[in-house]
C-alpha cells in the first residue's frame, strides 16, 4: 500500500513538469542554428551506420589470414576456400588470387563479367597501389547491370593479391530509405570525390551536413530545402515534447514494475544470445567448408571416381546442404521472432524467378521420376517483392513435395496473375496432410508426418509464412490422405514504401 501511495504522489509531481515541458517545446521559437544542429545529428547517426559497414566488410575478410599463414596451400586448397567464401557471404560477388602482373591463378565468380584481363589490371591505380604499398586498398564504386559494386585488393606478404568484388547495394538501399520529406536527401562521395549516391550537383543554398566515413575515407551529407527543413526540425521538436511527458511517467511506471525482474531477463538474453552466436559460427562455419570441398570434388573430379565412391559424395554433399538449412532455420525463427524481417524489395520478373526454380529442382525430381509440371501465365509480368526471400519459400514447398511424393508422382508449380497480386500455389501427389493436423501446420516444431523416418526441424513452413506475412500476403493449405497436398500463396504485386525497407514478422 505504501508503495502504490508513493507511485501516486510521485506522478502527481511529475505531470506539471511534464506539461511545462511540453509547452516550452511548443512555445519556444526556432532558430536555424537549432535546424542546422538537428541535421548534424541526423548526419551523424547515418555516418556511423556506414561506418559500422565497411567495419563489418572488413571483418568477413578475415578468410585471408589462411592464405597468408599457409603460403604452401595447393591450388584445390585455395579453390575450395574460395568457394566456402563465397557461399558464407552472399553478397561477395567473385573472388580472384591473382599474381602482381594482374594474371588471374584461382578465380570464384556468381555472376560473368567481374574478372579482369591483365592489361585492365595494369590500368587500376588501386591494385598497383596496393602491390607497392603492400596494405589492403578499396577501389572506387563502379555500375554493372545497374548495380554498385567495389573492389578491395588484399595483398599476400608472399607475392599474390586477393581481390574481393562486393555490392554495396544493402548500404545504398538503406541510405535511400533514410530520405526525410519531399526533399531530403543523402548523398555519397568516394574518397576520389566521386558521386556514389545522389545527384551531381545540389543547391549550395539548401540545409546541410556533412560527415566523414573514418574506415574508408568517403564522405556523406544530408541535404534538405530550408522551409522543409525549419518544418521537419519544429515537428520533431514537438514530438520530442509530447514523448518528454509520456517517457517521464512511463520510466516512473516501468521501471517500478520491472526492477525485480530485470537482472534476470538480461542473463538469460545474454545465455541465448551466446547459444545462437555459437551455433552460427561452431555449426554453419565448419558445415559449410565441408560442402565446399564435396562441390569441387563433383565440380572437378567427378569424371575420376568411381561410381560408388561418386555416390557417397553426392550423398554427403546433400546431407550438408540439408544441415546448413537445419541451421539457417533455427537462427532465422529466433531472429525473425524477435527482429524485423529486413526485406529487400526489387522489381522482379516472375519468370525470371521460375526459371531459377526449375533450375534448381527439375535435375533432382527427374533423378527420383517425379514428374515436375510448371504452369505460368505468359504476361505475368513484375512483381515487387524480395526475389531471395519468395524463392526460399517456393524452394521449401517443392522440397516438402519431393520429401512426401513416391517416385512415378508429380508435382506442379502454378502462377495466377491477377491485377493486384499473384497466386503461386504447389500441388503434389503425394500421401497427404490428415484434416486434424492442418491447424497446426504453420507452428514452429511441428512435424504431421512420421513415416518412412523423414524427420527434420518443423521450421520450415513456419519460416514461409512469417516471410509471406511480412510482404503482406497470405499463406494456406489444402490436403487430402492418399491423393495429395495444394499450398496456395498470394503476394501483392506491390509493396509500400514502408515495407520496403523492414517489416515485423508475425
């Protein structure tokens, strides 16, 4: 009781603090140093995500350590390094191990079009800089099929330079979504005082702040029409009034309530958040070099093996990709659970996606004779959407399929397009989902069939939906035992500008 007479008292002192708080932020007239303040605050904060980047960019190098401790490495070594580099770090686009002449030994691209004749390489600045230097250079951004790649050079002490292509489209995207109002905008120098964001030239008239990136030497502002920006700073400014009044009395309210509680939860956050970092590192780290060097046995030996041994790496490599998928699950449920789903949406042909999928299936399915249909409108045209992320979904669909279809089956991928979204939906023949198990279907660690010892994680299909529902559309299921299962999905052709940057999980 005397507790709960406290907390009245203290609130009865607080609210005429807060009111006069609030009003004295209405009131008080604003100044263009106040404007100015404001966007250096606002610069500030951006600065320090590029720099956290190209911090972080630096970082995933690390992989180069083991060339420079292990000079002897042989060229299958080095290849499959390579090649578990570049399946950890999606948005690395190649890698080469190249001599000081610029003649290209090893080579690991996803896409044609990065690698570089010698003579090119004798006309880069930065790769004979950092040959002479004998430090790590980053080259200035350059276009390639609209867009934004850098080069980094990493020289060996024994001779040979490494050079990394990566996007820089993540940072680009989330500098474009910091755009405040009509006109504000951020811009993006190189060191070379190259444009890499933003238009050429701005109004010198207009509201700015400038802020150097420390790790790369690159330059950022912020840029806004100077009545938008007196409009933005004074709204803010009375936000931040309102919220003085609501934080007081929410410290005073949650703080009591919570204080017993709050040591606790913050060590059982921390056991959990140590639990998942091990499990990325110790479990995903080691799976996937293991898979690398099963890929370059089947990518280059395959013709030398025996069929039986062939079979076993064929086996051992499908039973690593099923494991880092195991992984993958785990950490994205726990993420996705807790955090925003970050999607990256693009304009995306919908053909386009379904040939990558039929790609990706049709070789497996025809190995097992499944009979693999796909049905597609021919203007399906574009769709808004997180191309990665549909077609993780539509992936784990067909696997289930395949996973519960008998051999001499089919399975069927059909598209409906309609004017406001799109209907993907996968059929299989196969045993069928029983009625009182549907309901249950999309929960996390929940597994509705048993036989034939098919086990996994239950994840899944929880992760389709939560990636469905965050782009704003629905998943469902029909099924019948013994005739077979029907998911269906619509995904809105477009997507608000909100969504496109991050939207909440289910």
């Amino acid at each position: 009781m005397s507790q709960r007479f406290l907390l009245i008292l203290s609130g009865i002192a607080i609210l005429p603090l807060a009111g006069s708080g609030i009003h004295s932020f209405h009131d008080a007239a604003l100044t263009e140093s106040e404007v100015r303040q404001f966007h250096s605050a606002l610069i500030d904060t951006y600065a320090q995500e590029c720099d956290q980047f190209f911090r972080q960019l630096n970082l995933r190098l690390s992989f180069t350590v083991d060339f420079e401790n292990r000079p002897a490495m042989k060229d299958y070594e080095k290849q499959a390094l390579l090649l578990n580099v570049m399946t950890y770090h999606k948005d690395f686009q190649a890698i080469s191990y190249v001599d000081k002449e610029g003649r290209t030994e090893l080579h690991s691209e996803i896409a044609d079009g990065f690698t570089l004749t010698p003579q090119e390489f004798s006309k880069q600045l930065d790769f004979k800089n950092a040959v002479r230097r004998q430090a790590p250079v980053m080259s200035g951004p350059f276009q390639k099929d609209g867009h934004t790649y850098t080069r980094i050079y990493y020289p060996l002490s024994y001779g040979p330079v490494i050079i990394i292509t990566t996007t820089l489209e993540p940072l680009l995207k989330r500098l474009r979504s910091l755009a405040l109002g009509k006109t504000g905008r951020v811009w993006l120098w190189d060191a070379e005082n190259k444009t890499v964001l933003g238009e050429s030239h701005f109004d010198t008239t207009w509201v700015q702040a400038e802020k150097n990136i420390p790790s790369v030497g690159w330059r950022l502002a912020f840029v806004q029409d100077p009545a938008e920006a007196f409009q933005t700073t004074r709204r803010m400014r009375q936000n931040a009034g309102w919220w003085l009044g609501v934080g007081l009395m929410g410290i005073l309210l949650g703080g009591w309530a919570l204080t017993h509680d709050l040591s606790r939860a913050l060590e059982t956050k921390r056991v959990r958040e140590e639990f998942f970092q091990m499990m990325a590192h110790d479990l995903r780290a080691p799976l996937t070099a293991v898979r690398s060097y099963t890929r370059l046995l089947l990518q280059n030996y395959a013709d030398q093996l025996p069929e039986a041994p062939k079979e076993l790496v064929l086996r051992c490599d499908q039973v690593m990709e099923e494991l880092l998928e195991t992984v993958a699950n785990i950490l994205d449920v726990r993420k996705y659970e807790n955090e925003r789903i970050p999607l990256t949406i693009d304009p995306v042909p919908v053909r386009k996606v379904l040939e990558e999928i039929q790609a990706r299936h049709a070789p497996a399915f025809q190995m097992r004779h499944l009979k693999f249909i796909i049905a597609t409108p021919p203007d399906a045209g574009l769709m808004d959407v997180d191309k990665d992320l549909l077609k993780r979904v539509l992936n784990n669909l067909l696997g289930n399929a395949a996973k519960f279809t008998p051999e001499g089956g089919s399975i069927r991928l059909e598209v409906q397009a309609h004017s406001q979204a799109l209907l993907f939906a996968v059929q299989d023949t196969g045993r069928g989902i029983p009625s009182e198990h549907l309901d249950q279907i999309f929960e996390k660690y929940k597994q509705t069939s048993t036989e034939d010892r098919i086990t996994g994680t239950g994840l899944g299909l929880s992760i389709c939906k939560m990636i469905v529902d965050a782009h704003g559309g629905k998943i469902s299921v029909t099924s019948e035992v013994g005739k077979g299962t029907r998911f269906e999905i619509r995904i809105p052709r477009t997507q608000p500008d909100d969504r496109s940057r991050t939207s909440l999980a289910a």
